[in-house]
C-alpha cells in the first residue's frame, strides 16, 4: 500500500548566483510496495567468454568519455568505449541537458576549447542556438535581458552557452570517435570490475549476448557515477545537497509546436500575469516547473520539477522517479497547452531515456578544484606515447581526480 504524506515543496528561484530555477519537492510516497527479498543467493562461478582486448577502455559513452576515448585513440591507442543505451552524449543527448553553460570568460574570451570546440565546429548552424560572437561578454543591458531569458547571460554578461540539437550531437559523438578507429559497444553494461594487483584491468559486462569480459591495459571510469572505480572498492560520498536543484533528480522532457519567443515575451513583459499563471499551476498540479529555451524556437525544454530524497543507486527509487515523471510530463503539457500563451498548438515529443542527478563522486575530492579532463588526457597521451601507462592507472587517477 502506497504511504500518505503530504509532499514538501520547496521553490529555488532563479538569481544571479543560481541560474536553474525549479520547484523540488520531496515524499515518502511510492507508488509499489517494497520489494520482499530476503536473504542472499550464491552466484556459482563459470567461465565467461572474453569479448575483446584493448589498450583503453572507456565505461560511459558521455562527453567526458567520448573526449576521452577520442584523446587516447589520437594517442595511438587501441579504444574501446561501452555504453549501456544506443548512443554517446550521456545526459546531454539521451538526458536532454543541451545547454552547454558557458564556454566564455566574463569578457568574452572563449576558454573552454580542445574536444568540446571540434564537436561544436561539426554542428550545422540549425542544429545550434545561441549568442553571436560578436556578442560573447557584452554588457549592454538589452542584449544581456534577451539572452539571459535564453540562458545565455548571467550577472549582466552575455556569455557563449549554447543549446544543441541533441539527434545531432549522438551522430557528431559517433562519427568523431569511428574516425579515430574507437570500437564501440552499445547496450552493455558494465557489471564488475576486473581487479588484479590493485589495478583496474578491464570489466565483465553484461548484454543480450550474456555476460562477457573485456580486458584492458588502461580503464577509464566515465559512469558520471564512479560504477566501476566505487565496485573496485575505491573509497567515495554520495555528494548529496538536499533542496539543490543539481542534487535533485528528474527525467527532462521538451514539447513541440510551441512558440518560445512569444512564452518570454509573455514572462518578461507581463509579470504579475506570470505569477498568477505560475500560481495556478502549483495550485492545480501540487508544483510547478516554467520551460527553457532549446536549439529551436518551436520546441520547449522542461528540467523539472526536480525531486529530492531518491537516490539512483537504488532500483526502487529510480523506478519511482520514472513513474512519477511519466505522471508529471503529461500534466504539464496539458496544463500549458490549456493556459500559457505561446502553447496554444503544444504536443508532447518524445521523452529523455534517462534521468538527471548525480549521487556517487569520488571522496576527498576538493569541488572548487576545476575539471582536468584535458590534462588527464595529456598526461594519457604521454605515458602512452612512451609505453608507460600501467594498467588501470587512469582508473585509479579518476578517484582523485573526477573527470
């Protein structure tokens, strides 16, 4: 039987220090009694085939590995790269998190370059949204409004954060990769690390074809939630800030057929008709989540709401998030189909493969110390070049050192 409670909501309102606005709310109630599994089940040991052997393997078909399998296969290497869906670009294809947030520096100055730039190069202009370069770091009051409601400026900066076309980026990933010779392995999921003199030294995974092994000389953890250096036994928290919207979870959705240049219109130019809108909706769906701009004006992004107190690292509370999600993209769209200008022709489209949230990060890791994806994949490069790389270095630099 489902619990009763009363969700708690909590509003966090866009400002210049947190730019994702949402409502989060938290409940014990679920929807499926809890599992009734008792005791343990003594898995016998067999031999396995081994699919494959490589130099590099990459777990997780996301930017950071993606970039990663792309830099080492540039090396020279030998790559392999799994993924568990049918497609790279983790969240930001198959999550719909296709705002890039800002590449510029406060003037302008690009500063996020490397693996990130080639994709963008490859991006027909169709398939990309965003400020004009002429613009990047502009101050000018009318410029930041219009591009700030686009998210494309914050404190008053107009800043290079564009959104993708998300079809375009899995082709762009793929295509990038298959150039550099990277093998890849769709569908499979990593199970078990393969551990041999405190080393990671490959995986057993698991697919339609059963479970499998593939040994490496050098394993990459880019699970976005350290699944094979944490089942390695290296040490981790859970990184968990209860009411922020980034340690929230929820499955992203988008609506076609809308006209997101009136929508703004409607919130910049008309806001107490805005809140009383917002207020009907938490009145009539229990909590409310207002649209972002995507790589097109007649498509809108949804990011929420977000729900706190679930935990991805358990098959009850992801299944929970789904379901509940299901629930709250249709009420959505019909509620602003019914009451928001600029929705009147709103359909739903389909929806992200998989959720949003983070929960697992590797411990001891100081969080203003910046992302060095480019230096690992130089210091890759090297002891690469120089036959020096020992095996599972680079998985063991990943618990340091998050990619």
């Amino acid at each position: 039987m489902a619990e009763e409670e009363t969700p708690k909501i909590q509003q966090v309102r866009q400002s210049e220090d947190r730019f994702l606005a949402s409502d989060v709310f938290e409940t014990n109630r679920r929807q499926l009694p809890r599992a009734n599994g008792t005791g343990t089940y003594l898995e016998p040991a067999r031999e396995i085939p081994v699919y494959h052997n490589c130099d590099v393997l990459v777990v997780g078909g996301g930017p950071s590995g993606t970039a990663a399998a792309w830099a080492a296969a540039q090396a020279g290497a030998d790559v392999v790269l799994m993924e568990r869906y049918n497609h790279l670009g983790g969240l930001s294809t198959g999550g719909l998190v296709i705002w890039i947030d800002r590449m510029t520096d406060w003037t302008g100055r690009q500063v996020i370059q490397g693996f990130a730039v080639d994709v963008l190069d490859r991006m027909p202009a169709e398939g990309l949204a965003g400020p004009p370069r002429a613009d990047w770091g502009s101050k000018d009051p009318k410029k930041a409004s219009y591009w700030g409601q686009r998210t494309a400026a914050s404190h008053g900066i107009v800043n290079w954060s564009p959104t993708l076309d998300p079809e375009r980026l899995k082709l762009i990933s793929q295509e990038m990769l298959l150039e550099k010779g990277v093998r890849l392995v769709f569908h499979s999921w990593a199970a078990v690390p393969i551990v041999a003199d405190g080393a990671v030294k490959g995986v057993v995974f698991e697919s339609k074809a059963g479970r499998q092994a593939i040994h490496a000389k050098v394993v990459v953890d880019t699970t976005g939630d350290g699944d094979v250096f944490a089942r390695a036994g290296a040490e981790f928290d859970t990184d968990i800030e209860e009411g922020d919207v980034h340690h929230s979870a929820n499955t992203a959705f988008v609506l076609g057929g809308v006209d997101m240049d009136r929508w703004l219109a409607f919130r910049a130019n008309e806001p107490e008709q805005y809140a009383q809108f917002a207020a009907l909706g938490r009145e009539r769906l229990g909590f409310f989540q207002p649209p972002y701009v995507s790589w097109r004006n007649d498509i809108a992004l949804f990011l929420g709401p977000r729900q706190s107190g679930l935990s991805a690292l358990d098959v009850d509370d992801m299944t929970e998030l789904e379901i509940r999600s299901h629930r709250f993209m249709q009420t959505h769209c019909d509620f602003f189909l019914a009451h928001a200008p600029g929705f009147e022709r709103a359909y739903s489209r389909p929806r992200a493969a998989q959720p949003v949230g983070r929960w697992r990060g590797a411990a001891g890791r100081d969080r203003r110390e910046p992302v060095r994806l480019a230096q690992i994949s130089r210091d890759l490069g090297a002891l690469w070049r120089a036959g020096a790389a020992p095996a599972g270095w680079l998985a063991r630099r990943r618990a340091s050192h998050q990619l």
